[in-house]
C-alpha cells in the first residue's frame, strides 16, 4: 500500500511539473525603426493561454526619445502565424507586422490611415535584471492603463 501511495504522489508531481513548464513565458526585446529614422525598443512576453492553448501577447514599446511606454494588444494571424497587428492602448496607432526568424518588418498606420510609416524591428538580448525591469514597467503601464 505504501508503494501505491508513494507512485501516486510522484505521478502528481510530474504532472504538477509538466503543467508548470507548459505555462512558462518568453520574454522578447526588439530594437529598431519607425520610417527608418525614429528609434523604438519593442517589449514582448509571451505566454499559453491557459483556457484555448492558443498563445497570450502582454506588450509596450516606446520611441527611445521618450521615457513614455505604450501598450500594445497584439492578435496573432489566425491563418499565417507570423503576421501580428498589434494595436496601441488608445487606438493611437497600429502596428501590422510580418514575422520572419528574430526580425518584424511591416508598417504603423495612424487611426486616420493618412500616415503609414515603415518599421523594422531586430530582436537583442536582454539580461535577467533587464527583463526584471521590462516586466515592472509593463505592470506599471498596464495599470496605469486599465485601473479604476
């Protein structure tokens, strides 16, 4: 009897385990430009949904001039997985952007469509303190941005 409970208790933990690493995160950085001049980093975590197993986007980015982050709602393309648009908190303008390797390259678009500008984005490397920081500041913005 012992030796069932004792399997027992190591096939919950495996399972407890397993359910863990499925949930995990990646955090991404992306540095680049806005109409080939303007520099903006780009801060992306990304997480399973735990409801539909279809991936969960939290995100800001900046234009580096600006201390200002700006949150973004991304959609993944349903059809082709690397295609993105993602919308920034407010509706002040939209990023639609084509995934390729470590690279997004696309356009942002002003809410009246008469400005379209071209963006091309790189993925960097972070340290675990940076990516610390990027997930206090995306905290920090989202509740700014969605508090009552």
């Amino acid at each position: 009897m012992k030796k069932v409970i004792f399997f027992i208790a190591i096939c919950f933990s495996f399972l407890n385990q397993l359910s863990a690493q499925s949930q995990t995160s990646v955090s991404n950085l992306y540095k680049g430009t806005v109409d080939g001049k303007t520099p903006i980093t780009v801060y992306i975590k990304t997480e399973e949904n735990p409801c539909t197993a279809d991936l969960m986007f939290t995100s800001m980015y900046r234009y580096n001039k600006s201390n200002n982050w700006i949150q973004l709602n991304i959609t993944q393309g349903k059809k082709k997985e690397n295609e993105f648009v993602m919308v920034e908190h407010g509706f002040s303008g939209v990023l639609i952007l084509q995934k390729n390797g470590n690279t997004f390259t696309g356009l942002w678009i002003s809410p009246d469509t008469k400005k379209q500008l071209k963006v091309d984005l790189k993925e960097a490397s972070m340290t675990k303190k940076e990516i610390e920081n990027f997930e206090k500041t995306m905290e920090k913005v989202n509740y700014e941005n969605n508090d009552c």
